[in-house]
C-alpha cells in the first residue's frame, strides 16, 4: 500500500494491463504501483517493451486498466465509460508527444488555442491563456508562425504551450527529446524542469534517452511490466540545470 501524501496529484495502485484474446493474451503491465507529486519531473525509463506506453496511456486515461485503481486530482477513474473518461482527461491532463502533432495549417497561437476549445474555452480569454502559454515557453515572438518556419525545439515548444494551456494537474511527455538534436533536447527538459517546479502540477516523462536524467527529481525503472526500481534526487541536491543557472547568476551579479 502507498501511503498518502498531501502532495500527490496521481495515484495508481496495482495497475495491471492484459492486451490481446485467447492465447495472444499477454500481461503487458503485472501490478504497477506509482505515485506522481506536485513539484516534481518524475522520468519512466525502460526498455522496449517494458510497458512505458501503456502505463502512459493509462495514466493519461486513454485505456483502463485490467485491474487496479487510478485517481487523478482525487477524482477515481473507477466506474467512468468513455465520455467521462474523455471529460476527466481534459480537465486534468496535458499531452506532449514525440512528433509534437500540430496541425500544419495552424499557426503556434491557432494549435494551443485548438486544445482550448476542446476544453470548451474560446474567444478572448482563449486567446490570451494560448498567448501566456507561448510566452512561458519562450515562443511569443512565434505567435503567428506557422509550423513549417520554426525548428523542431520550437515546435516541440508549442507542443508543450499546448499542454500547458489547460492548467493540467498533470503532464504526461512521451519521448519528449527522441526526435531532437542535443541542444534543443536540453532546452525542452530544462522547460520541463521549470514547469514542474508548479506546486499544482505533476510532470511524468516517459523515455530512454540519457540526456534527460540530470533534469529529473525522480527517475522510475520499468522492465517486463513492473516497477523494478526508484532514484530520487536528495532534497536540496540541485540538478545540473539549477547549478548551471545559479552558477550564471553569480557571475553577472
């Protein structure tokens, strides 16, 4: 049994996962137990599959689980069909994928402001909650531009914008840096890092790319469905990102 917490956003306890009929039937997750808190950039890391992407998609209420309970920001999913499983999804979860998912057509301001009106938010205050967004992730000057004219780090900005927007309790990134170079790959995580320093809201990265350890507060092992270990940063241990920064402000002070 997990103990509770005041600070946890998400909790699944036992979660376990059968995928297919008959004697194709396989246990894709074997009771997996975890708990995300507010404040912090919890990274899954496994190989492949180990049942990252579907504990993700079970997190992010796109399936259910065979068995076992999830609870989102104290609301349980137990009991929910599709419509209320969709309905808790948008008040709570913001997505962030590999291949970023913007319409083409859309400018940076139009797709953050599209995920708004899945929310049902429209008109100005979308307009301005979108513009906010794109301004916390360092892209307002890109307001206009379309996907086609900005870098792949930028359209992974927008794609994390757009998350964002709907003020989630909880962040779910798949693969966030897998389709970017270096420099860009550290710029996205030490986006990351900042918004999960929100004592509101959860961030959960699923991945297998080195680079995005020094930015995590806890790292969760996945292998053959089960969690099979857990790192957690010491408390006041600064990351790479924070000692980097803070060591700037000390020079140009």
């Amino acid at each position: 049994m997990i103990a509770d917490a005041p600070n946890v956003v998400l909790d699944a306890r036992d979660i376990v996962k059968e995928l297919g009929q008959g004697a194709g039937k396989v246990r894709a997750l074997k009771g997996v137990s975890l708990q995300l808190n507010a404040g912090e950039l919890t990274l899954l890391m496994g190989p492949s599959g180990s049942g990252k992407t579907t504990l993700l998609s079970i997190l992010g209420c796109i399936l259910t689980p065979t068995e076992g309970t999830l609870t989102i920001a104290q609301e349980p999913t137990a009991g929910l069909g599709p419509e209320g499983l969709a309905a808790l999804r948008r008040r709570h979860i913001g997505f962030i994928f590999q291949s970023y998912n913007l319409f083409p057509t859309l400018t940076a301001e139009e797709n953050v402001r599209l995920a708004l009106d899945v929310r049902g938010e429209r008109g100005s205050e979308a307009t301005v909650c979108a513009q906010r967004a794109l301004q916390q992730v360092g892209l307002r000057h890109k307001l206009k531009s379309y996907p086609a004219n900005m870098s792949g780090g930028e359209q992974q900005r927008v794609a994390v914008a757009r998350a964002l927007a709907g003020s989630p309790s909880v962040m779910l990134a798949d693969e966030p840096t897998a389709a970017l170079d270096s420099e860009n790959g550290v710029a996205v995580m030490q986006l990351l890092s900042e918004i999960a320093k929100d004592k509101s809201r959860a961030v959960l990265a699923v991945t297998h790319d080195p680079r995005t350890i020094p930015f995590a507060n806890r790292i969760l092992r996945i292998e053959d469905g089960l969690i099979v270990g857990e790192e957690r940063r010491a408390e006041g241990v600064e990351t790479v990102h924070e000692l980097a920064r803070n060591r700037k402000r000390k020079a140009n002070a």
